[in-house]
C-alpha cells in the first residue's frame, strides 16, 4: 500500500496595528486571502497592539509607527521586551532611512512604506516568518 503524505506550510498569524481605518482594512483586504495567512486581530493604536500582541502572540505584527497615544516605536519596544521572538515590521508614510533604522535598532525585523505595492507587503509578512529580515526597495538601496 502506498502512503501520500501532505505537508502543510505553517500558518502565518498576523495582527494588524494602525490607526487609519482604510488603511488597516485594505491591509485585510491584502493579506486575508493569501494561502496560510491569517489576521487575527486589528488594533487602532499603540496602546491596543500591546494589548493584541499578549492576547493573540502573533507571529507578525504590521505596526503603523505613527499612531497615538503610544506610537508605533514605543508599542514595539514593550511589544519587544515581553515576548522578544515576536517579529514586528514596521509600516510607514515615512520613506526616510532614519525611521527604518530606528525601528529596526529595537528589534523589528521589517519595515515597508504605505506606498509599496501589496506584492511587496506580503513579501515582507512571508520572508520575516520565515526567519529573514526585509526592507522596502525603495529603501534597501539606501543601506
């Protein structure tokens, strides 16, 4: 008798965390049909990242770094000092090398602009679960 075995590719818990309806929806949009992809919570700011991070341990946080009351550099060195094998990648307006670095000399393992196309968005989610690093192309050659 001939046995088949199934490999199945390890879910990819996300949890979104920005304060921009339209953007936090359109990242849903984005990211809930990919195969082993799945939002498991949407937080308004940084105060309800921290709070979804404990909650949901997800396996990636998108983290807007410019939200209130606790922005998004704040709620990733908390995020961070709790659970420190949580990957984070930070989302921003910003396409400035600075931020990118910031964000990244606290730990977070990605960053992408709000401008980059959505391939690129799950490109970043993909390649940070599975262990790498990434950096918008707009910026990468900048490093």
């Amino acid at each position: 008798m001939r046995r088949t075995v199934y490999t199945m590719a390890k879910q990819i818990t996300v949890l979104i965390a920005e304060d921009n309806i339209h953007v936090r929806e359109g990242l849903r949009i984005i990211l809930s049909p990919v195969e082993n992809m799945q939002i498991v919570g949407e937080a308004k700011n940084g105060e309800e990242a921290i709070a979804m991070a404990a909650q949901f341990v997800p396996d990636i946080i998108l983290m807007d770094i410019n939200m209130s009351p606790v922005n998004g550099f704040e709620a990733t060195r908390k995020i961070l000092k709790q659970f420190p094998a949580m990957k984070i990648i930070g989302l921003s307006l910003h396409k400035e090398l600075s931020y990118c670095r910031n964000l990244m000399r606290l730990g977070a393992m990605g960053y992408v602009t709000k401008s980059s196309p959505y391939e690129e968005i799950i490109l970043a989610v993909k390649a940070v679960a599975a262990g790498g690093k990434y950096i918008d192309k707009e910026l990468s050659g900048l490093i």
